[in-house]
C-alpha cells in the first residue's frame, strides 16, 4: 500500500502549529510529548473518528468528501490558500502517479487491409487508430490527399495533416468545416 507523503507531512506540521490554548477541545495545555494539538483534538474538532483522520494523517489512500476536508481545514485553521492544497494533495492517489506502460503498438489485421484493397476503385478509404492516427489507407485516399504510409510514423495523422499541410485548405473547400470536425473527433476520443 502506498502512502501519500505530501498529505502526511501537511497535516502533521498544520497540527503541531496549534496549541491546545488555541481552540475549544477538552483539554489542557499540559506536559505533551509533541507540540501542537493530538490527533484525537483534531479528530474531535472536525467531527470524524479518530482511526479515520488517523488513517489520512498517515497518507493512506481514501475517497475522502469535502465536507471531511472541509471540516479538518476549520479544525486546523487552514487559510483559503491552505484550504485548497489540502483538497489538491487529499485527492492525489499514489497509485495513479506511476507510470504508464506505453499504449500498446496499433496494427491494422490483415482482414481490414484486404477490404481497404476492394475498395481501391470504389471510394478512399483510412483506418483510424488513437487519436486520429492514420493506421492504413487505399490507393484513393494515397491519391486524393497524401501518402500517410511513406510518412514517418509520427506524421502520419489526420489532425496534424489537417492543420499542419497547407495544401488541405484547398482541398477541403469547406475546411473550417473540416477543422471542426476532427477536432471533434479528437475530443470524443479522448
């Protein structure tokens, strides 16, 4: 189980920065062996149990609400500035910042580029992977915009050609139209 450090280390010296004088919890301001309010004061202010906010004090993973985070903020006299860190850091999960494996290599299977191939004197035709990546196209579409295939892989995307080739806004009479749509596309793929 990984552990958010940021949050641990945030709310322990917000917490050691109060003294049990600064606020109304049963208690007195006695021989302590740390300074600042325990975590039972704290615990005791916001409303919640002392396990819980012991579990996040600790940096543990957990769907903490607002209104949790709402009430540690005013049991910690967090300003506005403090107030918002707290709630960026609270929904950090530690396991979503590893990294990503890369996406898997995106192959166009040999059915799909023998019906692109029937489609040769019929109509162009492109197979789109992840982000409008140009995967595969007939010989119409080679013929009516680019060769996509004798590109660089990296440059072989409708979007970059669309916005990036000049010679696209004479082919597309209508290419703000065009522009829109893809830009479209990209947004629902994402």
């Amino acid at each position: 189980m990984e552990h958010n450090a940021e949050l641990k280390e945030f709310l322990r010296s917000r917490r050691a920065r109060l003294g049990i004088d600064d606020v109304q919890v049963g208690g007195t301001g006695g021989a302590r062996r740390v300074p600042g309010l325990r975590r039972e004061e704290v615990a005791q202010l916001a409303g919640v149990s002392v396990d819980y906010y012991s579990r996040l004090e600790q940096g543990r993973p957990l769907n903490v609400s607002d209104e949790v985070l709402d009430a540690i903020g005013r049991a910690l006299r967090l300003d506005d500035l403090e107030r918002a860190y707290l709630f960026q850091i609270a929904r950090i999960n530690p396991r979503r910042r590893r990294r990503r494996s890369p996406a898997r290599v995106q192959r166009v299977r040999p059915g799909i580029r023998r019906v692109l191939d029937t489609l040769d004197d019929v109509a162009p035709a492109f197979v789109f992977g992840r982000r409008m990546d140009v995967l595969a196209s007939n010989r119409l579409a080679r013929a009516l915009m680019t060769d996509f295939e004798a590109l660089p892989p990296r440059e072989r995307n409708m979007l970059r050609y669309t916005f990036l080739d000049e010679s696209t806004r004479e082919l597309y009479a209508d290419w703000e139209d065009v522009a829109r749509d893809n830009v479209a596309v990209l947004r629902l793929d994402a």
